[in-house]
C-alpha cells in the first residue's frame, strides 16, 4: 500500500503560516500596549510633578504670571494624560482585535490538523487490516500444505 499522503497538506501549511502570522501580529499589539500604557505611567507622573510644583510655587508665594504658567502647565500636563489613556484605549481595541484574530485562525488550522489526524488513523486502520488479511492468507496457505504433507 503507499504511503500516506494527506491531500489538503499544502491547507494546512497555509493555516499554519496564516496562524504564525497572526500570533505575530499579537505580539507586535501586545508591545505597543505595554509602551502605551507605560507613556500612560510616565504622562501620570509629569501631571503629578506638575501639580506638586504648583503647590510648591503657591506656597512659596509665587506672583500672579508664575502661578498661572504652572496653571497652563498643568492644564498641558491634563491633555498628556488623556491623550495618553485614549492611545492605551485604541491599543487595546487593537490588541482584542489581533487576539480574536489569533484564535479564529488557531481554530482553522486545528480543524484541518484534526482531519489530518483522522485520516492517518484511519489510514493506519486500513494498513494494519490489509496486514493482518496477509497474515491469515499466510497462516491459511501454511496450514494447507500441512494439512496436504499429513493426508
């Protein structure tokens, strides 16, 4: 009997690399919203060190145009952050968008992986049969020639 040949191979291969792909992409989101959320951290900081230099300056009696440049600053330092968290948002989208993407094109290569694998066992069944009817012919011919030597 030949060899197994599964026909749908060059498929598979192509979900796989199409499954490689998108984990990949995973990655790349996964990275940018790790850096998103870290610019997140660092634009919470500097709001926060603009705040604590406001409270500095108003106690130390700072005049009018001083207070109100750390009010401007701060105010600056306020659209950082929201810029910063609408970033971490949209990375986030993109990250559930490439995870989703990931395990649908999972799903598609196990579909054909486990079609694969039933074929081969069934494959294999069929061999092991054909096999085993070999066998039993030998045995069969084997034992009629005994029983021809013994009559």
């Amino acid at each position: 009997m030949a060899r197994f040949r599964f026909r749908l191979e060059p498929v598979l291969q192509m979900r796989q690399r199409a499954e490689d792909q998108a984990q990949q992409a995973l990655a790349r989101a996964e990275r940018q919203l790790q850096e998103a959320e870290r610019g997140l951290a660092l634009a919470e900081n500097r709001l926060g060190d603009a705040y604590a230099a406001a409270n500095e300056a108003e106690r130390g009696g700072a005049d009018v145009i001083r207070l109100t440049w750390h009010r401007n600053w701060i105010v600056v330092k306020t659209r950082d952050v929201e810029a910063a968290r609408l970033d971490v948002r949209d990375r986030l989208e993109t990250r559930d968008l490439r995870l989703r993407q990931a395990q649908e094109a999972r799903k598609q290569r196990l579909v054909l992986a486990r079609f694969k694998d039933r074929a081969q066992q069934a494959y294999d069944a069929d061999v092991a049969r054909l096999e085993m009817q070999a066998i039993d012919e030998l045995a069969t011919i084997k034992a009629a020639r005994r029983a021809g030597d013994f009559q």
